[in-house]
C-alpha cells in the first residue's frame, strides 16, 4: 500500500497576471504521513526510520538540525536501501543559522547523508545571536535566563537566502514552520502582499522576495486545530502540515471521549483516527514513534481511518477545540517575542 501524495510547489497567480512560484520551480508531490524524529534517541531513530521506509508503503521523513539526531537519520536511510529518489525528506533551519543559511544546510546533507532536500523550512521565525551556530549552544541565553534573540533581524534576508537554495538545486522546495500570518506577511513578496492587503500600505525599499513557501508546518491537530490560519493560508498557496498530531507525548487527545468513540465505532485505534483525521483533509502529517508496532500501524491504520470516517465525524472532530471547549496547545517554547498566534499560553 502507497501513501498517497499531494502537490507540493505550484504558482499563485494574481489578478493583475503576474505570477508567483510557491516552494520552487520543480514538480514535487509530498506523501501524506511522514515520521516524527523529533526527541528520537540516537540509538532509536536508526530503527525507526529503516522501519517507516521499508514496512509501511511511506518514505517521508521529518528531520531538523536542531533535532541533533540527524545522521542517525541517515544511518536509517542508508540501512533501508532505498534509493535516495524515493524518499522524501524535509528538515529544518535552526535559529542559530538564519545569517548562514548555506551553511546550514550543507552540514544537515552531510549528516543524512545526502546531497539535497526534498523541503527545507524555516523551524521558527526567530533568529537567535550566536557566534558559532555549528559548535555553540542549541538555545543561545542572556545571562538572565532569555532567550538570546536578534529582535531586528529581517526574516526577509533569511528568505532570500532559502530562494537561493532553491535556484542551487540543493533543495526542491522551500517552506516555513510555525508562522503565523503576522509572520508570514514578513516574508511574502511585495506584489502579493500589496495585492491581498489592499488597505495596507507597504514600503518600495523592503527586501524583495519571489517565492511563496510550500508548507507551514504547525502544531495541528483535534485540540490546536487553527482553522481559520490554515484557511487564510490557503489563499496565499501556503499548504497547512500538521505536527504533534497526537498530542506529543501528552495522553489527553488520544484518551479524548469523542476520539475513542470514534476509534470503536469503526474498529479502530484513537491514533489512526486523529491521523486520518488530519489526511482526510489533505494535510500532511508527522506522527513520530520509535516503537515499530506503531511505526506501522500509525501509517496504515491512518489510511484506513481516511476511508472509514464519515463526514460526521469530521465535522465533529472539527468542533472539539471550538464549541467542544477543548483548546489547548502543547508546544510553547518560551521564545520572549509575540508570535502572533491564537491561544498561545
Ligand atoms: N516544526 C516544529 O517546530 C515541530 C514541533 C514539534 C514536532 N514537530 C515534528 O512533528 C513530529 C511529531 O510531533 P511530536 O513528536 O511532538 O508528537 P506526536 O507525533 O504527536 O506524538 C509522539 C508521541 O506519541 C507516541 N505515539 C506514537 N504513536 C502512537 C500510537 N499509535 N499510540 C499511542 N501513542 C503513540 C510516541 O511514543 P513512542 O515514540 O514511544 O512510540 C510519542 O510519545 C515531531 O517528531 C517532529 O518531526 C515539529
């Protein structure tokens, strides 16, 4: 069974005909369930890369150099003997690189061991100060205990950067992850800004930027559903993928009455609901596990969750952070900058 693939890169097309690429230039597909390698332990991730890749008919990978895990990725990638052509692999720009986005890069393909990506985003759209981002601290702090963050950073010069990896081939596709709108309006090209905030006025002289990202990778799922960015996002091209679908690591989503109800009615496991769930939609998703039963499980029973649920339950999936009540986000870093988001803390 093959997972199935949504397009990735395309173009927006604006009213006054000129034309934008979202992610790239090259036709790319993404599957639908990718693996989780966030937190997976060098002496785990290995395994459960070489198992998502050869036992459950998908072969996307969700990595970061922030992760540090990265090339015992490629181990696993290596140990699978699939060739590089049929995996999909994304990962993640620290924010310790933002001035040195090549660079970045470069040591994420040496430690997975290959020389391009599929999809590289921006983790979060926060630069942080560091002198040494390949030897220094993961999370720079103020001797106060902060973050170290470069406030007048423009993300736009970490865009163009991104672009120019895309023009190197280096890197199929680019994104972002974690923005908001306020954050995304931070990135997008002037004409497109101009184009779809007529009310707003925007200044000549900002960076220009020419590509609309592929994907904005967020925490999406049945509590933290953010309907209303990922429909805002839609009309810019940008492509909603969700992380932390099962509550990362917290039991409250996977023990939620609705959701077990669900699972019972159609003999199947809270997991594949609140994966199927998200897929049903068309939204990437990023289970991550290290134990191979669930590596296995997570992808087919989530297809088979994309067949069995009804519009019902959609529909009352949809509703159990909202009228259910039960809002509640699990990934909060303690950056000191509002990022812009709803229900944040
Ligand atoms: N862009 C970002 O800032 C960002 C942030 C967070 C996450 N992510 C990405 O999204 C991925 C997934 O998010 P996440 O790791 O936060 O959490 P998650 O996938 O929602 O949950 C992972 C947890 O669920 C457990 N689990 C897996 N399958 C299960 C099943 N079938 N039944 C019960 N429990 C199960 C895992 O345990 P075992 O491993 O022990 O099986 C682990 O404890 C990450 O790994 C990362 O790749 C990105």
């Amino acid at each position: 069974m093959s997972v199935p693939t949504v397009p990735l890169n395309s173009k927006l097309v604006l009213e006054n005909g000129k034309e934008f690429l979202i992610g790239g230039h090259q036709k790319v597909d993404i599957p639908l369930i990718g693996l989780g390698t966030w937190k997976s332990g060098p002496d785990t991730v290995s395994k459960a890369v070489e198992t998502h890749l050869t036992q459950t008919g998908s072969t996307h990978l969700d990595c970061a150099w922030g992760y540090g895990n990265e090339a015992d990725v490629g181990r696993g990638i290596k140990a699978s003997g699939k060739d590089r052509s049929e995996v999909f692999i994304t990962s993640k720009l620290w924010g310790t690189w933002h001035k040195k986005v090549e660079a970045a890069l470069d040591d994420t393909l040496a430690q997975l061991g290959t020389d391009y990506l599929d999809l590289y985003l921006i983790h979060w759209p926060i630069a942080m100060n560091s002198t040494d981002p390949k030897n220094g601290p993961l999370i720079p702090l103020l001797s106060s205990g902060v973050r170290d963050i470069d406030h007048d950073w423009d993300l736009r010069r970490t865009w163009t950067q991104m672009e120019a990896l895309v023009a190197s081939g280096k890197v199929r596709s680019i994104g972002i992850s974690n923005f908001s709108e306020k954050n995304l309006k931070k990135i997008l090209p002037l004409d497109v800004l101009r184009a779809r905030y007529p009310g707003e006025t925007f200044p000549d002289d900002i960076v220009e930027t020419k590509i609309i990202p592929s994907i904005n990778q967020l925490e999406l799922h049945v509590y933290n559903p953010q309907h209303a960015l990922v429909k805002r996002m839609s009309e810019f091209g940008v492509r909603a993928e969700a992380y932390s679908p099962l509550g990362s690591g917290d039991q409250s989503v996977l023990e939620d009455e609705v959701v077990v109800e669900i699972a019972k009615k159609h003999g199947l496991a809270p997991a594949d609901v609140l994966i199927g769930y998200l897929i049903k939609k068309s939204i990437p998703t990023l289970p991550k596990s290290v134990t191979p039963s669930r590596i296995v499980s997570n992808v087919k029973g989530a297809l088979d969750a994309r067949e069995k649920l009804t519009d019902a339950d959609v529909e009352a999936l949809d509703k159990l952070a909202g009228e259910g009540g039960k809002q509640k986000r699990f990934i909060m870093p303690p950056w000191p900058v509002d990022l812009g988001f709803e229900n944040w803390g």
